[in-house]
DNA sequence: CAGAGCACTCATGCACAGCGAGTGCTTACC
DNA sequence: GGTAAGCACTCGCTGTGCATGAGTGCTCTG
C-alpha cells in the first residue's frame, strides 16, 4: 500500500507518501492523524518534526487540514481526490463477497425486488447507505404498443421495449371507443413509433400524429395529452432505492446527532439524489466518485457517491454507496463496480 | 380539559384527575411531573404533599411510575390506555390541517403516489412517524381477466377488480400459445371466476379449473402453478409506505442515539410493522390504538400505534402513524381517522 | 534540509461541590 | 381518617478546576 501507483503533476514523492498515509489511516480510523505516528509507520524514517514540515506544506496546498492547533491531520476533498486519482490501490473483492452477491441476485426474479434486496445486500457489505435505481427507459427501444378496453371508460395501455421489458398505463378516455377502431389506432402508432427510443418518441410524438390528430374519438388527442405519462417511467421520477440505513449508522461520524439529521434528510429527500444520479449520468466513465463539495448541493458536501451504470441492451440504471467523505474508496469502488456488471448480467438474461 | 369524560370502573375522582394531569403533562413536555406543578394547576386545591399520597397510590396501582427516586412521575402504558379509554378528551382537527390534507389528496391521480404524499403529510402534521398500507386486494371482487401476448413467449395477464382497479401480470409461457386459444382460455376463466373475491379464488382455483387442467398447451396448468403470482397483490407482501422520519427525530426522545437506532431499525424492517398492521386488521373497530408492550414484539415496546382502516368497496387498507408511547393520543387519533375517511372518499370517486 | 528541543494550545477526562427538584415519612390539625 | 406542613434525604445535573497528553509551530543546530 505504500508505493505511488500513478504519475501525478505536482507533488514531490514525500508528499505523496505522507498524504497517502495521512488519508489512509483517517480512513481506517476516524481519528485525525499526528506526525508521531507517520514517523513510525513510514518506511523511510523521518522525525515528526520533518513530517510536520511537509505536512504544513500540504495543508498550504489544500490537500490536508486540522480542525484544531494541537490536533492530526484530516484530509480536505481535494485531499481524497488526489488520494482516489493517485495514490489509492484498489482492493480486490473477497470471494465469499461475490458469492454473497450472486446468491442475492438469483434469489427472486422479480427485478423490483432483486433490486431492493441487492440494495440492501450493498449497504451491508459497505456499511454505507446504498442507492440502486430502477432502469431508465428512456433509451430503450420501442417495439410496440398495445390497447386493451378494460371497462368503459378505461383503457389499459401495454407498451413493449425490445429488451423485453413492459409498462402499463391506464387511460381514462372520455367514452367508449370500439374496439376496431382501437386496433386500427393501435396499428398506426406501431407503425409511425417502431425503431425508435422512448426518448425520441416523448420528444417527437406530436410531430408524428399531427395529420391524424383531429380523428373523431379524440384518442390521439388523448395520447398526445399523456404523451409524458404514457413514454416516461413513472419509475424515473421517484424509484430510486435506498437501503442500509442501520448500517451507516455504525460509522462513527454518526455519534454526532446532527450527522444523523442530515442523513435522515437524504434519505426522506430522494429528489436531491436523484438530482445527483442524473450528473452521475452524463459521464462516460463506468463508474463515477464524486467527493464532498464535488457536489455542489448544499445537504450532500459532507458525503461522497459511488456509483456505477448497469447497462441492458441500451435499458441503464444505476447502482452506488452514499457515505462519509471518509470512506473506504478502494473497497468500495470495485464493489459498486461489481455489483454493477452482476445486475446487468443477470438482467440480460 | 379537566373534566372526566366517561364511567370507568376502579378509579375515585381524584385519582382520576390526577392521572389526567400527570399523563397530560408528560404528553405536553416529556419531562417527569411533580407533585408540586400539579398542585399548582389542579382547580382544586391540594397541597403537594396530599397529591404525592395519591401518586403513590397510583404507583401502586401500575399506572405511574418514576424514573429514579428525586423524579416526578411518568405514566406507565396501563396509565396511557386509561387516560385512552376513560380520561382523554378528543381535540377537534383544525380547519387548515383538513384543507392541507384534500388539498395533497387532489394533488395527483396516480394512487401509489397519493398515498406516498398523503403520508408525508402525515407524519409533518402529527410529528410521527405515518405509516399507510397499499390497498389489499384480497377481498377486492374479481371482474374480469385479459390474456394478452406480448413477446412470442410473454403473456400480459390482466386482471381487473370490480372497485376499478387493475393488477398486471406478465407470465412466461413456453410456447407460442394462438390468439383464438388464449381467447377461449380467458371467456372460460371469466365464467369460473365471475363475482368471487381474490382471496376465494386463490384457495379454490384449483379445483375449479381441474377438468381442463390437461389442456393440450399448458396454460391452465401455468396459471393453476402462478396461481399465488396472479391473484395475490404483490404490495401485500412489502408495500408499506413509512414516512415522516425527518419529524419523528424532533421528538425529545430521540436526543438519545440508542433510541435513534431502534426507530431506524423499525424503518428498516417493515416486516416488523406489516406484522403490527395485520393484528390490528382484525379489530372490528374503526381505529385502532396499542400503547408500548401492547404490541408484543420487542421491538416496538417503546412506541405506540394509531391506525384506522379505509374502505373502498370491500378493498381495504390501513394508514397510521407510530411514535413513542408519549404522543399526543387526543390529536393524532382524529387525525388519523379524518385521512382514511378521506382516502376512502378519494380512491371511490 | 533533517532533526532535536521547547513552549504553547487544546480537547478530554475526572473529581468535587453546589443546586434544585422531588420524594417519603413523620407529625399535627380538623 | 383525610389533609397539610415540615424536614431529611436522594439523586441527577451543571459548572469549575485541574491534570494529562497529544500534537503543533517555531527556532536553532549539524
């Protein structure tokens, strides 16, 4: 653990090697760390005082601060970000761990509930809060639709998505519609939608319709009106799984009541999480840390996200840990990464 | 506040009224009640060391306690369920807490997301925790059935409830099964079903359909296996909506992060509470109260239930709130009663 | 530039005392 | 026999003072 792994611009070896174990021990231990203790612990034997030399010098740079004259150093965000960049060694996942994740994943095929359930699986294994979202839609692609009359003034809309996957949606229509009529509507819409993402249909669709959309029933009126409802996962707005509360509880930035509020209020506030997932989103990368004030929400500049995309034929969702900046970057990543690939394989499946 | 409102059977007067005080006091402030506060409000006059008597009578008795010797009393739960039953006077809901909760009942029609934000507002109104329960289908009354191919292997079953709501199902069915064929399977269904519960048709289905149970493709012989798939509503097993824990934390109860850690636990295992919910279904009465150790489990020997059912045509659920033994009974119980009226109200139109 | 020495700063833990709320008990009164 | 007054006692809570120790910053020497 102590070699530098990375090439990096703009700190002298020494630096490095004593911010890794300033950010290293913190980690493991929630105590701010002194220069006795890096004296002893470094291979290359330095007294306290020169380490408390450099160490003035990282703190000048922004990578370390003290909380109090007479205490150890702590990393500040930027100091966990050149540690996660370049310093940090990923730690292999233990087998009994992958073992205990793909028995949770075969356990039920119910996607809702493996999520949930895999959700909570991650939470405890990180000891973090653990956040898993239902796959978006939106990229998926159209195969096709389906109405069904299920009562008079109802109509259950089937919508299919090549990967396999399908939504319903109940429509109240104003009055009954006669079933060939249905189908002829039914057959249009297929015809005009097919090949594209739902994406592209929530964006277009009124183009699409418009020569047709003054049919006498007002079906297509209906469907232009709902045209959100019906292409947007009602699961995008809100389904976003959050599991292994008790678990974070236990870290120890948690004796502080006030630590406590504020996690509650993420949890109870999906939206800001959400908000989050979505810049997660946009990057290319597989998986995506952001540290603290990275961030830029207000609640969230003491936490940190891990999260990484599952990917079924063109169908994403999300999977990831919300902890303590403090948290134990190099297990976690390869977790929420594996995890990630699991989810997707099993999904495809 | 001071009057006794009902007959009771073991209490004189002024045991009675002191134990309205001691109990109303603790609701109000969490803090032990002195003899000497009560003998300051109390109309009539006592000196403090007359109402100890007492005290200690009703110590004796099982209804109060305290906490160490130099405190003042506490109501133990036998004296919670007799200020409940005998001594406890409703409090009228305000007007503005009615509008707030029609004004969050009108605010969507997707249902599932009514009752998530129905209790929100909740658990902001009463400080609690609110609980609310998916409607059970089970005693909904089955109206018809809908077979719908979707993928050469995919079967959408739809099932609708006479009350007007709708549970989808998607099935794997070996083969390709003929369009006419899923036809006849279904008008058969609907004849052998027609006007029985959900419940009625999980337990006899079986028996029902054993004539055809050979039927050259196989499907009466899937649904006769998924029968527990089609007709239990999968948010029986899970769908127990909690919110409010941001309001819950308020409480002086929870300065104390052991107790934190109970209600996280709480939250975090809905078998706990679904568990609850299903005791207090079997209650005739409208609404339902258990104080503390009234609940059997260990877990919630500290916490109170307040919940009342809702009643859409023979489909029923249950909405709630949960808090320590020391809520506000007189105010949170019409409160509780007013939303699931209104529920009801909502969901039937 | 490395390292030793030293004064200084704080957080933490502990013991101790004082305060005040409240009780229980005894006794006196009506 | 119920009511009240007096008094000693208990116990939690708070504030203070003090010792401890970890850790720093700075300076000076090799």
């Amino acid at each position: 653990m102590n070699e530098v792994t990375n090439e990096n611009p703009k700190l002298t070896e020494r630096e490095q090697s004593i911010l890794h174990h300033v950010v290293y021990n913190y980690i493991q231990t929630a105590v701010p760390v002194g220069s006795r203790y890096i004296s002893k612990h470094l291979e290359k034997n330095l007294s306290p005082a020169s380490i408390r030399n450099v160490m003035a010098d990282l703190e000048e740079t922004g990578f370390l601060s003290h909380p109090h004259t007479s205490a150890g150093r702590i990393p500040t965000d930027l100091g966990y970000r050149f540690y996660i960049d370049y310093l940090m060694e990923m730690q292999q996942l233990g087998d009994d761990e992958k073992l205990r994740i793909q028995q949770q994943l075969h356990q039920t095929n119910d996607a809702d509930e493996m999520l949930r359930e895999t959700s909570k699986l991650l939470g405890k294994i990180s000891h973090q809060l653990s956040i898993v979202t239902s796959p978006h839609l939106s990229s998926g692609i159209f195969e096709k639709i389906e109405l069904i009359p299920i009562a008079s003034s109802k109509l259950l809309v089937v919508i299919s998505i090549r990967t396999g996957m399908v939504r319903t949606i109940i429509l109240e229509v104003g009055a009954e519609v006669p079933r060939d009529h249905l189908d002829q509507v039914g057959r249009m819409i297929n015809e005009r939608l097919a090949g594209l993402t739902l994406k592209e249909i929530r964006d277009t669709f009124v183009d699409r319709v418009r020569d047709v959309q003054n049919e006498k029933t007002g079906l297509i009126r209906l469907f232009v009106d709902s045209v959100d409802q019906l292409f947007t996962d009602s699961k995008e707005r809100e389904k976003v799984i959050i599991g292994g509360t008790k678990n974070i509880v236990d870290q120890p930035e948690f004796v502080d009541p006030k630590n406590f509020r504020s996690v509650i209020e993420l949890i109870e506030n999906e939206d800001i999480i959400v908000h989050l997932l979505e810049r997660h989103d946009e990057s290319q990368r597989n998986y995506v840390v952001t540290v603290g004030t990275e961030n830029k929400e207000e609640t969230t500049k003491e936490y940190s996200f891990v999260t990484a995309t599952y990917d079924v034929g063109g169908v994403t969702g999300r999977v990831g840990i919300i902890g303590p900046t403090r948290m134990n970057y190099g297990k976690v990543i390869p977790l929420v990464d594996y995890v990630a690939r699991a989810i997707a394989k099993m999904l495809s499946s």
